[in-house]
C-alpha cells in the first residue's frame, strides 16, 4: 500500500500502540496548557472528583495523536487533518497508564482536485480496555495522479 486516498477502504480497522503515561509529563502539560490543580498538583488533586492526578483531555488528544502518526500517517499520503468531530474524553488518565488506539475508516470522499477526505472514528483505551477519548478525524490523503 502507498498510503494514497485510493488506498484507504472504508470499514478498514487499525489497532496499535502502546504508550505509557508519565506523572512528570502530565504535570508539565498542565503546567504548559491547563494549568488546573487536578493536572498539575498531585495533592490537591487528590481533593478533587477524580481522586489523584489526571492527563488534560488536550494531552490525552496529544498522546493519541503521537500514536497515529507513529503508526498509521506517517508511512501514508496524508496531509494534514481539517478537524475533529464528536471529541469525547470518556475516563480520565492516570499516571502509569497505558494507552492505545483503535481507528475505522468511516467513509472517503472527494475533497478537491488532487486530495481526498476520509472520516475515520479513533478510539483512545487504557491498559484494562477503557475507553479514554474518542474522536472521528477528518483527514485529508493526496490523491494518486
């Protein structure tokens, strides 16, 4: 497969990866970019409705988004994505978790000359198959000449 819009198959399933969140790395991106106690302070946050320290949905989106290209974009004719629908963080994320991806072609078309867009459900679960953060991404392929 080279990876163009041609080549995409809708109903075609993808699992991979396998990615372990770090306390110091969920600090410093609450710290960066959501700077809530619940992100950023490991005793306060265990005051708070989640009970301890928890990944900003917006890192979760990070992590996952690390995990596509590592494994489904990077080999690929994909040029970007134009957004996000139905984004949903369903579970938080906890230090030591780990996490994963699952994605499904939902459907393909015609975007303009040359490029092509796909819909593709993500689906983010943790080490016990919960799932974290779903999103459909709506990516934009180059189209074979």
């Amino acid at each position: 497969m080279d990876g163009y819009f041609e080549d995409v198959e809708v109903g075609e399933e993808h699992a991979f990866g396998s990615y372990e969140v770090d306390e110091d790395e969920i600090i410093e991106f609450g710290e960066r970019y959501d700077p809530q106690a619940f992100h950023t302070d490991p005793e306060a946050a265990q005051e708070s409705m989640f009970g301890d320290l928890v990944a900003s949905g917006w890192h979760t989106c990070a992590m996952t988004m690390r995990l596509l290209v590592e494994n489904e974009l990077q080999d690929t004719k994909a040029m970007g994505a134009i957004g996000v629908d139905e984004l949903r963080w369903k579970q938080p994320v906890f230090p030591g978790d780990t996490l994963r991806v699952e994605t499904t072609a939902l459907s393909k078309e015609d975007w303009q000359p040359g490029v092509g867009l796909v819909r593709s459900q993500t689906r983010t679960l943790n080490q016990d198959d919960r799932e974290v953060c779903s999103f459909v991404g709506l990516v934009l392929y180059e189209k074979r000449e």
